[in-house]
C-alpha cells in the first residue's frame, strides 16, 4: 500500500485518478444524502415511482447511446480524429436522435398513456423525461471527449456542480410538499442548468476553430459504437432491469424498498465504475499488449477485493443502518441489501472487464457474458419476484452477477493466455503502478 500511495505522485493516470475519484466521491455521497431525503420525504410508493422515472430515462439514454461516448474515445486516441469534427459529429447525431425520440413521446402522450404514474398527467411526464433523457445523453456523449484529452480538472469542476444542483432540487422537495411531478421537476430542472452550462463550458475550454461534421466519419463511429451499445444495453439491463421488472410484476412500495436497498449497491460500484472509465482511454493510448493486460489485472484485483471488505461490512451492519437513516417504514430493505451487496461485490469483475474488451475491439465476449447473464437474472425475476417480491429480485440479482463474474474471467483468460490464479491472487506487486 505504502508504494501505491507513492506511485500516486509519479504516475499521470493515477494523479487523473485521484482527481476524477475525488469529484466521484463526492457524487456518490451526494447520491446516499439524496436517498435518504427522498425516503424520508415521500412515501415509499412515491419513492418508488420517483426511482422509476429515473430508472426509465436511464434505459432510453442507454438505447438512443448508440455508443458514442467510447467512439469519441477510440477516435481521438487510435485514429487520431480532430476534436471539432467529433464535437460537430456529437452534436448532430444528438439532435437527431431527440428529435426521434420527441416524436415517439408524442405519440404515446397522444393516447394518454402514462404507465406506472396513474396520478400524473402524461404530458407533463413524457416531456420531462424527454427534457431528462436529453440532458443526461449530451453530457455522456461529450465526456467521452473529456476522458480522451485527459481534461480531468473541468470533469471534477463538473462533478462538484453537478453534485451541488442535484442536492439542492432534493433539499426543495420539502419546500413543494412532497408532490411526485414538482420533486421530479425540481431535479430535470436544475440538472438542465447544470447540462447548458456543461457544453458552453467543455466547448469553449477545448475548441480553437469551428465546430466541423464529417458524415463518413460519423458512420464509422457508429458502426464502432454500435458494438457498445448492444454491451452497454445489455450491461444496462443486468443493473437496472430489476427495478423495472419489480415495477411490472409488484407495485411501486416494493420498488421503493428495492430502491433504498440499491443505493448500497450504488455507493458501492461508484469507485469500480470510476476507476473503470478511466482505464478504457489509458488502455487505448498504451500500445503494448501485455502492459494492458497486466493494467487490466491489477486494477480488478484491487478494485474487486475493495468493494469485497466494503460489501461485508455492509452486510453486517444494514439491519441497523436502514432503518436508523430512512426510518422504520423501510425495514423490510434491510434483508433485500444483504444480496444485494454480494451481488454488487462480484459485478465489478464485468464492470472492469468490459472496458478492457472494448479496447481490443472485441465486445463480442462482453456481449456474449452479459446476455447470458441478463437471461438467467430474467429466469429467475420471473420466478422469485411473484413469490418473494424485493428478495426475489436480489437474489436473482446475485445469481446473474456470479455468473457473469465466471463468464467474464473465463473469456479473459482464454483470449489473454492468462492463468487463472494470476487474476484471483493478490500480490503486493500489485499496488505498484508504474
């Protein structure tokens, strides 16, 4: 540990690491603060919608994504594209595909379908998860740019803002009753803000000459993502398909118990998921094969034991943290956070893995660990969640994840001719990045 903390002062991507970790940190506590506001200001229906709604635009940003974010990456580092073009080709494909998406909206607004909210006006629903999935999709397309040019200062700058809008939406909550569509439009609408603001900003920090488009270069770009976006749709679905399951075949005051379990899980992939973003450009800038892949072996062993000890701890302690910071009317999380902190411990092996498939081009074996690992947590939802409600879904929560940690190490030793102890062993060598 002592060389780690050592090598911190030497080596550019982990000072760009204590940097971007630092801006995360402060993310993911502001995510735990927002939690427990939300659970104890709305009803555990209500929080169990306000997770919904959150939890749908984050499946149609993953689906309209097409990959991008990793395209733009891949495209600055391997083929050495101009940033004005990508942030031209970004900004176009954006406003087409919001176009795309508004219309769809429309539509279903049009026959006065509101799904799960049957106490909303769909109108004011289907546009502010339109507004939603607009911001959150521009500011995942244009990191992609920031994690390539290494402008880690401006992402922690951002992180604090964002960290900073997203609090103070939730402190308002008090201040309009606890009433479902103002809560969810005090966070669309400060974290809009935040996006203008997030553009302007990264667009006059790194570009110098107009903003350019190249149609050929965007049709590569999605022909590159595209294999992402079926990895990270995939990905998507193995996290989050849960919540959406619960809400189809459960009520909203199961989903909202889930939910204040699942802030556990959030708290504990922040760091891998960081960690793991930031190998991707790291990996595509280094040219040998073999520093990749010890990279790649050092940073899930570290990561992956860390969330370990975190998730134990948590294991041990939630039957008192839960209902001690969201109240009594929450107890029933306690049991469904104990699988899921199991879970959350081995998904960090796919979490990192991913990233290093990507790099290689070859999101094949991703795609390939995630749909089976997405089809038999389907399998066992449809089984245990009639049944067992919330504990049903963590358990097959935890089944999918242990499959798809075994799948993931399975397909990484074979294409890399790794042994396998070399990525379940820990070494003090590994706490030495040079």
């Amino acid at each position: 540990m002592k060389d780690f903390m050592q090598s911190i002062s030497k080596n550019i991507f982990l000072k760009n690491l204590q940097l971007f970790l630092s801006g995360k940190s402060l993310l993911a506590i502001t995510t735990l603060i927002i939690g427990i506001i939300t659970a104890r200001l709305l009803t555990p229906e209500n929080r169990g919608l306000y997770t919904l709604f959150f939890t749908i635009s984050g499946l149609f940003v993953t689906i309209f994504h097409v990959g991008i974010s990793p395209a733009n990456i891949y495209f600055t580092n391997i083929k050495k594209i101009n940033i004005n073009i990508l942030m031209g080709n970004t900004l176009m494909y954006l406003f087409v595909s919001m176009c795309s998406f508004g219309l769809l909206l429309f539509l279903v607004a049009l026959f006065d379908f509101t799904g799960p909210f049957t106490t909303s006006q769909p109108w004011i629903i289907w546009f502010m998860l339109w507004v939603t999935v607009s911001y959150t999709l521009t500011e995942v397309c244009i990191s992609g740019l920031i994690y390539a040019y290494n402008k880690y200062k401006f992402l922690n700058k951002s992180l604090i803002y964002q960290s900073t809008a997203l609090l103070l939406s939730c402190l308002l909550i008090y201040a309009v009753e606890s009433d479902l569509e103002k809560s969810l439009g005090l966070r669309v609408s400060f974290l809009l803000f935040f996006t203008f603001w997030f553009v302007h900003r990264f667009i006059k920090l790194s570009l110098t000459k107009k903003i350019s488009f190249s149609f050929d270069i965007l049709k590569k770009q999605l022909k590159f993502g595209s294999k992402n976006w079926l990895q990270n749709l995939i990905g998507f679905l193995n996290v989050r398909s849960y919540l959406l399951l619960l809400g189809i075949l459960s009520s909203p005051t199961v989903v909202g118990l889930f939910s204040v379990a699942w802030i556990f899980v959030e708290v504990l992939r922040f760091f891998p998921d960081a960690v793991a973003t930031m190998i991707l450009p790291e990996l595509t800038n280094n040219k040998s094969k073999n520093q990749q892949v010890l990279l790649t072996i050092k940073a899930l062993k570290i990561i992956f034991y860390l969330v370990l000890l975190a998730s134990l701890f948590f294991y041990t302690t939630s039957d008192y943290i839960i209902p001690f910071i969201f109240g009594p009317a929450y107890q029933e999380s306690a049991s469904i956070s104990k699988l899921l902190m199991l879970g959350a411990a081995f998904g960090v092996i796919y979490q990192v893995l991913t990233r290093y498939y990507t790099s290689q081009a070859q999101q094949i074996f991703s795609i390939i660990t995630g749909s089976c690992g997405l089809a038999i947590g389907l399998i066992c939802s449809f089984i245990l969640i009639p049944k067992s409600g919330g504990e049903g879904a963590a358990i097959a929560y935890l089944i999918s994840s242990i499959s798809t940690a075994l799948l993931s190490i399975y397909f990484f030793c074979k294409t890399t001719a790794t042994p396998i102890m070399k990525v379940i062993k820990i070494s003090k060598e590994d706490f030495s990045i040079t």
